[in-house]
C-alpha cells in the first residue's frame, strides 16, 4: 500500500505544477534522442553538484530514460550556492557521452529544471577539429576563435563562464563529419596606434577523418 501511495504522489507532483518549501527535492528533466530525433531508452542520467571553490561532488542521483527518451530524477540541494550537471552516460560505446554543466539554482522553475531535448551522436559520426596556431609576426595576436560547424561537443556549458576565449582561444573542437563549415578569428596589431584589428573568415571542409588545420596569423 505505501508503494502505490508513493508511485501516485509522484504522478502528482509531475503533472500539476510544484510547491515546495526550501526544505523539498529539486527536479531534473531531460529527453535523449539521436540525430533523427529518436528517442533513446536505457540511457544513464546523473546529476552532479559543483560548489563555487570548482569541487565536484559525488553523483547525488541517478535514474534512466524510458521508452520515450525521458528521465526524471529527483535530488536533494545540497548547497545554497555552486551549479548542478547533468551527465549523460551511455553504454556500449555507440553514443557519445555529454555534459551539461553550470547549471544554476536560478535555472529551476518551481524547483523543476527542464533540459528540453539532448541529442546524442554516434561516436562513429564524430571528428575532431583541431586548429595549430603559428605566429609569424611577433606584433599580432589572434582572439575570437569560432566555427559554424555543426556541434558534437562532449562538454555544454548551459550558463556561459566567464569569457577567457580574448586571452586563451579555444582550438579544439568535436564536430559531425563531412561538412563545409566557417573559421572566423581576429588578428590584432600591436606595431599600429591605435591598435588595429582585422576580422577574418576561411572555409574549411571536413571528410571522415579528424584535421588539424594550420592557422597562421
């Protein structure tokens, strides 16, 4: 009798909206499909808590998705202050595994937080891009490294950091094979005053083999 009175009051607290006190669990939901939209079932979901001095804490609670893609998992907060994760672990080696980190308090309505949908990749469809920067004037720094690619990134900040991209810009990166894509950068020059910058962009076409591309600026 306790087993059904707890399965019904869960249902309750999914499909009506959710009052706590500070005191009640938090909720995490998620969907997992692949490239096509498919739902994945028997997918590993945890959810991890990261406090503000950058610690991570154990897992605090785990659960699967369904035959829908869906996971539901309730946890308890354990700080007044830091970000949650959401780990995605699939087994077998076919799918990628994925990250999505600083989460914020702030991020759950109603002490419910919702991903909206989470695509895994095959890691068999997945490249690395790699960009080798080589200075050849001492005078020129290059910042504000992006691609248009389109992203399998294993790692998702779903609140951005602090942006570190001017002094430390970012050169690798997991990408679908067998695209044409753009690399735009910036090139600054100290040796001019003031300081010039000039924006520039190159096409860059990946097969099915990961590349390193040779960036000179």
């Amino acid at each position: 009798m306790k087993r059904i009175i707890y399965f019904f009051t869960v249902l309750i607290l999914i499909s009506c909206e959710i009052q706590y006190d500070g005191s009640s669990r938090y909720i995490a939901k998620t969907i997992v499909i692949d490239k096509d939209g498919v739902p994945i079932k028997d997918i590993l979901v945890d959810i991890s808590s990261t406090r503000d001095n950058g610690n991570y804490a154990d897992n605090i609670a785990s659960s699967f998705t369904d035959d829908e893609g869906s996971s539901i998992i309730f946890f308890p907060p354990l700080m007044k202050s830091g970000s949650y994760s959401i780990i995605i672990n699939p087994k077998g080696g076919v799918y990628q595994t994925k990250s999505i980190s600083n989460i914020k308090l702030s991020d759950f309505e109603n002490y419910v937080f919702e991903s909206g949908p989470i695509v895994l990749y095959e890691n068999d469809d997945i490249v690395n891009f790699k960009i080798k920067l080589i200075p050849i004037n001492d005078n020129h720094t290059i910042e504000n490294i992006e691609i248009d690619a389109i992203s399998a990134n294993d790692f998702v900040y779903y609140n951005d950091l602090p942006n570190d991209n001017d002094h430390y810009p970012e050169q690798f990166f997991r990408i679908l094979k067998n695209q044409n894509f753009n690399l735009s950068y910036t090139v600054r020059d100290y040796s001019t005053s003031p300081v010039t910058s000039v924006n520039h962009i190159v096409n860059v076409s990946i097969g099915m083999e990961s590349l390193t591309y040779e960036l000179e600026y």
